[in-house]
C-alpha cells in the first residue's frame, strides 16, 4: 500500500510518530526515503521481509518504494526524516551509490548516536524556525547526517563486544583527534568506566585510547612538518594540542627530538 507523506517545499521533512503498546502500521511504502530513529520505548520493524527488533537509538533507513511495517511492543516514539531525490546533490551522491542504496536496519556506535541527536535537534529547529537559509542549512544537515550513518552502520558480529568497542574507539580517535578530548568523556560515551575502558583498549592496541590519541596527533604533525612550510604553532593547533608546551614535550617523548630539530633533519636528508 502507497502512503503519501508531505516533504514540500524543499524535499525535506522531520517529524515525530507516536505508538501507543500494541499498535500495527500495516505493510506500505512510500515514493520518498525515510530515517527512522527511535527516540523512546520499543518494538519491531519488518523490513523487506525481515524482522529487527526497535530500540532507543536504533535508526531505520528505508529506501523509496521498499515495503515496511511497524508494531509497538511499548509506547514507541520515534522520529521519521522524509525526503526525497531533490536531495541529492554532488556532494553526497557518492554515499547513496556506495552505501545508502538500499534499505538497512542500522545498529549505531555511542559516538555516531550522540552526534546524529544533536543533529536532528538542529534540523528540527531550523525546520521551526523560517529564514532565507533554511533550505540550505536543512540540506547541509542531512548530507552531515548521511555521512555519519554511512560511517557508523554496525560492524560485523565477527567480533566480540571488547574488541568492537576498542575499533569504534580508535575509529572515533582517528575522525576527531583535533578536539578537545578526555579519557572520562570518552569512557561515557561507551557507557563503561575509564578503567575497563583502558583494559579493553590494551588488551587490543597495547596502549591507552589517549596515548594512541597523542601518537595519532604527533603522527600527523610529522607528516605536517616535512610535507608544509606551516608554523609550529599552526601545526600544533591543527592537530588538536593546546599548548606549544604541550606538543613538544608529547613530540620529544615519541621522537626523542624536537619538532625544530625533526624538520631539519628531515630537509636534510632530503637534499
């Protein structure tokens, strides 16, 4: 069965649906894509046939077309954010041809989550609020938050529960080294405690999550140093280092030189 839903005038629209324990929405379809994310309570989704089981944080992408029903097992709320090909544009065309092709049900690691709430939130009020940028700044949301679901879809069950938390660690390490990160808030977003954090993290890359932070963040400003003719302080400030004083001491204790000293020597020998 076609359902219509109502995207004008930019192709885009987000909205809240709410279902009381119990509820069934039949078998449909739509002509437009769909996220669905659940905000509260629980229940099932069957997509092309499939059952998965719908939980706080969980996010449903459903492509045009692709028949889909829902049952609350609880009160359910979720948020659905329709759109349709006016979206897409050059930028992210390449993630709908590579990843988002087709519909999936998507398990999100505790970064990606906390990163795609604030994201709807910030659609959601530029949705509220009209100005002459809305359109633009509703499309730029979406691509941003294409691309984190493109990046955070679940990793196979390959793995056991330690080692996919240590990958997604690193992974969020990798992507945002150059912010102000602490052992605490990174252990909080994981939901466990800064030590297990650290045990989990060594037993897979025998070091700290913040130590691998610092050898990534001097890794590059390495990499920085030979290929550029930028400032330290730029570099040192780039890569995510508060303090000059901070990066050399980091950087001498890896290479056992200064920042100056490696430059030089790495002209040299270049000569």
């Amino acid at each position: 069965m076609l359902k219509d839903i109502f995207i004008e005038p930019f192709g885009i629209q987000l909205y809240e649906s709410k279902h009381l324990a119990g509820d069934r929405i039949e078998e449909h379809h739509h002509q437009v894509y769909q996220l669905i994310y659940t905000l509260e309570g629980t229940g099932k989704i069957r997509l092309n046939g499939k059952e998965y089981q719908l939980e706080q944080d969980h996010l449903t992408f459903i492509t045009p077309l692709t028949p889909h029903a829902i049952v609350s097992d609880h009160k359910l709320t979720v948020l659905v954010l329709a759109f349709d090909k006016r979206v897409i544009n050059s930028t992210n065309q390449k993630l709908f041809e590579n990843s988002l092709f087709e519909s999936k049900f998507i398990g999100l690691n505790p970064f990606n989550s906390s990163e795609i709430r604030q994201l709807l939130r910030t659609m959601l009020y530029e949705q509220a609020n009209q100005s002459i940028h809305q359109e633009m700044a509703l499309k730029i949301y979406l691509s941003q938050l294409l691309l984190l679901i493109s990046r955070g879809e679940k990793d196979g069950e390959t793995k056991d529960a330690n080692t996919l938390r240590a990958d997604r660690l690193r992974d969020y390490i990798d992507s945002h080294y150059y912010e102000w990160i602490h052992a605490e808030d990174l252990a909080s977003r994981l939901g466990i405690s800064t030590r297990h954090m650290n045990t989990i993290f060594k037993e897979t890359f025998n070091m700290t999550p913040i130590q691998y932070l610092t050898e990534v963040r001097v890794r590059l400003a390495k990499k920085m140093l030979v290929e550029t003719d930028k400032d330290i302080a730029s570099i040192c400030f780039e890569v995510g280092f508060e303090s000059i004083s901070t990066f050399y001491r980091a950087f001498k204790n890896i290479t056992a030189i200064s920042p100056n000293k490696y430059r030089t020597n790495q002209k040299q020998s270049c000569q």
